[in-house]
C-alpha cells in the first residue's frame, strides 16, 4: 500500500438537467419515485443518492450516470 487517499466528493449537475427538461424538483422527485426533499438535498450536495437511485435518474434523463454525477479530490 502506498499514501492514503484524498477524500472524495460527489458533484452533480442535477440541477441542469432539470432545468434543461423544464422539471421542477417536485415533478421529477413523482416521477422517479422520491420524495421533493431527496432531489433538494441532492442538489445542494448534502445528500450522495445511493447508486441504484443515481442510475435510475441518468436513466430517466436517457444519459450516462458520468454525466451528472461525478468524483473529486476535496482540498483538505
């Protein structure tokens, strides 16, 4: 083993895709299945969706999981 690893923050762009589909946080938290509040808390990054939900949104917006969530180094 060598270092430790930098911690690791999940980005979205989720908001983007709402607003490109003319979603409101209300509409697409119905139609995937979650409550107003889970989409809020995603969007405001204080809440990593779990990977089957993280699927079933790209997949609701017909794109790669990559294209609205992503990894980075947090800065310490």
């Amino acid at each position: 083993m060598g270092k430790s690893a930098a911690p690791l923050k999940i980005v979205n762009r989720l908001h983007v895709f709402r607003a490109e589909h003319h979603l409101t946080q209300e509409r697409l938290a119905k139609e995937i299945g979650v409550t107003r509040a889970t989409i809020v808390a995603i969007e405001k990054g204080d809440y990593n969706p779990s990977l089957g939900l993280a699927f079933r949104i790209a997949r609701y917006f017909n794109t790669d999981i990559n294209a609205i969530f992503t990894v980075e180094e947090e800065n310490k």
